[in-house]
C-alpha cells in the first residue's frame, strides 16, 4: 500500500509539469515554529508563527533575497475519538513586496478542518480536509472574501521505533491539494496548486521535535495561464506542553 501511494504522488506531480507551458521557477525557504498546549484529554492549542524568504522569479538560487510572507496564526483542535481531530484556526498571512511579482498585500484567515489517522502496525497515514474563508487584500487597498479548499494526504513513517517517542528518527511525505473558488485576487481558475513534500524528522523529547525536508509548490498564475515552480527548503520546530510542565513545577506541591 505505501508503494502504491507513493507512485501516485509522483505520477500527480509529473502531470503538473506536463501540463505548464508557461512556467516561473524560484528558490525558497520556510521557517515554521509550533508551540502546542494541551488544554484537556480532548481539546489542545496550537500556536504557530512561519517566515519565508525567496528568491527573484527565474534561475535564481539564492533563496534568502526577498522577504517572501510572516504568518501568525492560532489553532483550537478537538478530538472526539483517538483517530478523529477537528480543528478551527484564524490568522494574518502578510505578503511582503517581491517587484517581479509585483504584490504587497495583508490577508486575514480562518479555517475549518478535519483529519482522520490511520495508525498501522509501523507508520501512520493521516488524510485532512479543509475550508478556507480567506479576506485578501487587493491592489485598491480593498479587502475581498475568498472560499478555498485544500486536501491531503499525509504518510509518517518512524525509522528506530513503531512510534515518534522520543529518540526516534522518522521520514515524512505528502502531497496537497488546492482548489480556487474564483475572485478578482487570487483569479477565476479552478486548479490552485499543488504541494508535495519530503522530509526527516528527529523526536528529541517528549516537549521538542525538529523536522526538515523539499518542499515543490506548483501554483497557477492568479491572472494568466502560467504557473510558479517554486522549490522549497522547510525547516519547522515542534514544541509541546512545555508551558503546563514549567507551571507544574513552580507550584508549592510541584514535588
């Protein structure tokens, strides 16, 4: 089965390429940093802050050229069942200036999603869908309301162990899915983009977990035919329950 999904998520990217004409390459980086609380046995908070930086549109490897967007973003997850998490989140995404692709706008977001994990006896496969209302900032400094929805399909496979405890190493991929509901923005094509992401990751403790990979975005254009073929280096530092562990001990019967 993981073969199979594997050649899937290739066989859907060689097709992206394919069907480009017309297409702008860039190098990035994003930077991600996670910092999760558990509030009870159903309900946790997840806060995030992302940074990215790129390179100008073209043959251009140096990928720290440009400020490329900062996110701040809040999550609330509830999870019913152990394989079942529904989740809600609202966030700024600012875009900074980049001159060939002549943008610089702010954008307010908030999402509904789902996810369903399949544990297996070694790996896990997690499937999540999710609604966007996006309020995007357009080029006559007007805000303008944006639906778009995204799916994906996720594959977590631990390396020295049959969990992520801690010590272990792991490997990581996925692909996703946009689908564009149309406006004067973001443009009236159906197709969005595309993700597909490769990683490793290492589980230091219980608290912290470090995660690296390739990232390939292939995205239409908002108001043309073509497409950006960006390459991607992602780096993302997980940070669980390390607020609740310093408040239980400070407390007087913290021993």
């Amino acid at each position: 089965m993981n073969r199979y999904i594997l050649i899937c998520f290739l066989l859907l990217n060689a097709c992206f390429l394919l069907v480009a004409q017309n297409y702008y390459p860039s190098t990035q980086v994003w930077s991600e940093v996670d910092f999760s609380e558990k509030l009870s046995k159903k309900f946790v908070l997840q806060n995030d802050i992302q940074y990215s930086r790129q390179s100008n549109i073209g043959n251009d490897l140096n990928f720290m050229r440009y400020n490329q967007q900062l996110t701040l973003r809040s999550w609330l997850h509830y999870y019913p069942t152990a394989k079942i998490r529904i989740s809600f989140f609202g966030g700024l995404w600012y875009n900074y200036y980049i001159p060939l692709l002549n943008r610089q706008f702010p954008e307010y977001r908030t999402a509904l999603q789902i996810t369903y994990y399949k544990v297996m006896q070694k790996s896990t496969l997690a499937y999540r869908f999710r609604i966007e209302n996006r309020d995007i900032q357009d080029p006559e400094a007007k805000f303008e309301n944006v639906i778009r929805f995204r799916t994906q399909l996720k594959y977590v496979k631990p390396l020295n162990n049959t969990s992520l405890a801690p010590g272990t190493h792991y490997l990581v991929g996925f692909d996703e899915f946009f689908i564009n509901c149309g406006s004067a923005v973001t443009g009236v094509h159906l197709f969005d983009q595309n993700r597909i992401y490769v990683g490793y990751g290492y589980v230091f403790s219980k608290y912290f977990t470090f995660e690296t990979g390739y990232f390939n975005q292939f995205q239409h254009a908002a108001h043309s035919d073509s497409y950006y073929v960006n390459s991607i280096w992602q780096i993302s530092f997980f940070i669980n329950n390390v607020l609740g562990q310093l408040v239980r001990n400070t407390t007087p019967d913290s021993n």
